[in-house]
C-alpha cells in the first residue's frame, strides 16, 4: 500500500489470529447515507436496532453522565469514523467504524475499517461530540492511507487533519495486560449510534479462555464498534483494541475479541514512542475530502450540487454556528472571513463592558478552533478558542490587547460563553451578545 508503513508481526502473532473464529465488527449502509447524521436502517439493520434496544442496558448513553464524570472525561476523544467505500464489484456505500485520538495528528482504529479489507475507501471522515441524534457535533478529515498499519494485527494508525485533540484531548497510551476476570468498559459508536459506554458484564475472559495475543472479553458490542479501545475499569489503563464479535450470551463460552495493546506498543514505533511520552511528528499523506475540518453542518452527498437555502447566508446560520461556505466547498470553517458584530454588552474571562449605542467589532473564526475579536475604534482586541455545543458556538478568551500590551487572561471555572448569531454577517444586539453558559437570561 502507498504510503503507508507495514509493520511486521511474528509468526505466532499471525497464528493466534488467524485460528480466531470472529467476525469484524463494522456496518455497512448505501453510498446516499454519505454524510448523514443519522443513517437509515432497512432490512436486517432494523432487526439488528431492533435487538440493540431490548439490550439498551448494555449501552449506556455518555450524554447521561456529568461533565466531570470518568467516562465522560475519557470518551471526549472517541469519535465515529464515516467511511464512503467501494467495492470490488463497483458498488459504493458507507460503512461506520469507532476510532480514538491518540495524539494531535493521528486516530488509532481497525486496518480492516482504513485502508479496508474486502473494499477501497474513496474518502473518509470522523465525527467528535455525536452525543445525541439531534447533536451534529465537529468533523474532521482522515487520511485513507494509514501512516502505520497490521493487517495480521488489524491496527491501523491514520493522520487527521485540522487540530481536533485542542477541543477534545487525546488518550494517552498506557498498556496493561489485563487480568482473568478484570472488570473492564468500552466506548464506541455500536450500529453508528451516538457514543456509548458498555460496563455491565463487561469483563475479560476467564483464564481457560486466555490468549497471549488475543484478549477475548465478553463486553457487549455491535457493527460499528470496530477500532474500540476497551479500558480497565480499575486503572483506566488500555487494555485492548476491539476488532471482532463472536459473543453469544447463552454460551458461557463464547467472547468478543481484541488485539492487546501490550502487543501492539511492542509492534508499533508510533505507540511504542508515544508511551514513552514522546512527541511524534505529522508524516504521511495529509487528509483530505471529507468535511471542513472542525465542521457542525453535514456536507454534500456524492452526486448532489452545492448551494444554498433561498434567503441564506454562507458564513454563519442562525442560531446554529458556523458552516461551510457554499461558493468553496471543502474549505475552512466560515472561509476564515471576518464577521461584523454589533455588541451592546459582553462579558468574556474578567473583561466585563457595557456600551450603550452598540459599538462595531470584528470576528474572525478560525477552522483550526481559534478566533480573533477586534474593537474597530478603541483597538482592544480578543485573542482565544472556539467551540460548538448543542447549535451554539462558545467562546474562550485567552490574552487581551491593548495599546499598552497584551495579557493572558484568567480562566474562572466556567468561562466558556455563548455567542448568539442574529444574522448572517452584521449583527445588532439589544440585550448582549455573549451569555455564561448556564444561564438563560441576558446580564
């Protein structure tokens, strides 16, 4: 394969795997299901729906655990991977997969979901923050050739482009061999489903059932959660990257498979040096196609024409933040154009003020999560970063200029606040434009 680095694996490896009697774990839908937030079950999908919530126990939504929570925490840089694939045959379709930042350039999932086993991935893309089905959360680009891969290992570690670790952080690699029995949790995106958390029964398998490369666990899982990392739910350590079904709950016997990690950082330069601590360099072919990178809105279906609702602006839709220009599909978040504001109050880190006829700032939204905030006539400007939750976009100042200098700003605990748009490129406030986070009235 092009571009990528194929790492070897010892021939006991490669036994032990392939002696495996599993199934991989990912979900296929038509090439139209491109891009949508929520895809269309049909046929056996539905049954399969159908038999994922009778088990709803077993996935526990993460948008019902508190911000501050361990998973909650540990989930932000799980994503779901959108994979638009061809066939042998000709066929296109889509197929969904999980996949985790590992570092600020690079995910690690399954090789069999990129670069694909039995198909050719044409474009692909991973979704943070998809919470919910009315949640969209951020998109960002991936690569389709891996920079590291095993297929015999079915790892594969894939550049990602835009920065999304700086939103979402990433998980730091700390291997441990899990014990027979060890009580352990996965977070995936199982049938391409908004993220959950699977606990209950999830455990590694008793000891008759132990493998040296194969970590055989019975943690519930479905098509989709393909490229999992499974937790121990004692040291939150990794213990295993999920890459095959398998279980049956009526025999006691049977289990899901993973790859352990252990194994993996002996294989792997990437996570050998990032388990040191190490930083490691962007190589490889650069993502692109796909979304924006940092996108809320979804894109084009292949086939379809770009363009605009009647009456719509590109640049900013009200009241749900920033999306792609239309005139210049595939660039950056809002084209980095500027955007004039009027704003009558604001109230950003602790740089509070009120200015009674409305005074015109300029904004200028960064694809990378950055912005710029400028006072066009008392040259104060606002330097920080940028987010989207539930259809808002969210400010944070970090360092205020002034003709004397500039300073960093302080960060109270909740300092994130709500930018509302009222318009698509000049916005009037009467009552403020930026509100704290959790309340509702204007100050």
């Amino acid at each position: 394969m092009r571009g990528a680095f194929l790492v070897p694996s010892a021939a006991g490896v490669v036994a032990g795997l392939m002696s495996v009697q599993a199934i991989a774990q990912s979900i296929e839908f038509p090439a139209t299901q491109w891009n949508k937030l929520n895809p269309a079950y049909t046929g056996n999908q539905a049954d399969l729906v159908t038999s994922f919530n009778r088990r709803s126990p077993n996935f526990e939504l993460i948008v019902n655990f508190s911000k501050r929570n361990r998973y909650r925490k540990l989930s932000e840089p799980v994503g779901r991977i959108e994979i638009l694939m061809q066939k042998p045959d000709g066929r296109r379709g889509v197929s969904f997969c999980t996949g985790t930042l590992i570092s600020p350039r690079y995910i690690l999932t399954n090789n069999h979901c990129i670069p694909g086993k039995k198909f050719k991935v044409l474009r692909a893309q991973i979704r943070f923050g998809y919470l919910t089905r009315q949640s969209r959360g951020r998109v960002f680009p991936l690569a389709i050739e891996p920079v590291e891969t095993n297929p015999n290992l079915d790892y594969s570690i894939v550049r990602v482009g835009g920065n999304p670790a700086a939103i979402f952080g990433h998980i730091k690699i700390r291997a441990k061999a899990a014990e027979a029995g060890e009580e352990l949790f996965i977070i995936h995106h199982p049938l391409g489903q908004p993220k959950r958390l699977t606990r209950k029964d999830c455990r590694a398998s008793p000891q008759r059932h132990f493998r040296k490369q194969v970590l055989r666990h019975r943690c519930d899982t479905e098509g989709g959660s393909s490229g999992s990392l499974i937790f121990s739910d004692i040291s939150l350590n990794l213990v295993g990257l999920h890459f095959a079904g398998g279980l049956n709950r009526n025999n006691p016997n049977s289990s899901n498979h993973a790859i352990r990690i252990s194994l993996l950082v002996q294989h792997s330069p990437i996570l050998r040096a990032l388990s040191k601590g190490k930083k490691v360099a962007a190589r490889g072919p650069k993502p692109s196609g796909g979304l924006a990178p940092g996108s809320t809105t979804p894109g084009r279906t292949p086939g379809s024409a770009p363009g605009t609702a009647p009456g719509t602006t590109p640049g900013f839709r009200p009241g749900r933040g920033p999306t792609p220009a239309p005139s210049a599909p595939g660039t950056g978040a809002l084209n980095n154009r500027p955007v004039d504001v009027r704003i009558a109050r604001f109230l950003i880190g602790d740089w509070r003020g009120r200015m009674n006829n409305g005074r015109l700032m300029r904004m200028r939204f960064h694809a990378s999560g950055t912005f710029a905030l400028a006072d066009l006539t008392r040259r104060v400007a606002v330097g920080g970063r940028w987010r989207v939750s539930r259809g808002r976009v969210l400010l944070r100042a970090t360092k205020v200029c002034r003709s004397t200098g500039c300073r960093n700003m302080p960060q109270p605990r909740n300092s994130w606040f709500r930018f509302r748009v009222i318009s698509a490129n000049t916005m009037q406030t009467k009552n403020g434009v930026f509100q704290r986070k959790r309340k509702a009235s204007t100050f």
